[in-house]
C-alpha cells in the first residue's frame, strides 16, 4: 500500500482536472481524494498499490486536454481511512 499527496500547479483549475482525476482513480481501483485549492493548485491525496499510485502520478503530470500542468510535488502521507476517491470541497 502506498499513499502520496500531490501539488498540482499550472493550468488546472475551471478544465475539468478533478473530474478526469476521479474517473482516473477509481479506475486504478485508488482510495483518496481531490480538490481545489485556493492558491489556484489542485490538491490530490492518493492510496493503493504502488503501481497503481505511480499510474495516476503520472496522468496528473498529463492532466486533461484542456490543463496545462506546469509541475507536480508530490510527498508521501499517512493512509487516511475512506472509502473510493472523491471531489473535495475547495480548501
């Protein structure tokens, strides 16, 4: 198991970004979650299998047809407790 968050920056905010992330997710079977934040980023916490957390790490770093991602930090996290992969409210 393993569980990263990651810091989405560029042109991904009002392009549909965290709606491609959930289906992506829930795809790769990941548990977590997504959101905006207030700083113009989009904010993911992702946990599964390896693989498949290192899947969706890189489509982030594609993001969809209309976002441009200029950079993506991610850091590894503490496992929270959830039940499949959700929009957040805006932080």
């Amino acid at each position: 198991m393993k569980t990263v968050r990651m810091a989405v920056r560029g042109r991904v905010q009002g392009v549909g970004f965290r709606d491609w992330i959930v289906r992506k997710a829930r795809a790769l079977e990941l548990t977590g979650w997504v959101r905006n934040r207030s700083d113009d980023s989009v904010e993911i916490l992702a946990s599964g299998e390896a693989e498949a957390v290192e899947r969706l790490l890189k489509e982030a770093n594609q993001g969809p047809p209309f976002a441009r991602v200029t950079e993506v930090r991610v850091d590894e996290a503490e496992v929270e407790v959830s039940s499949g992969f959700v929009r957040r409210p805006t932080l």
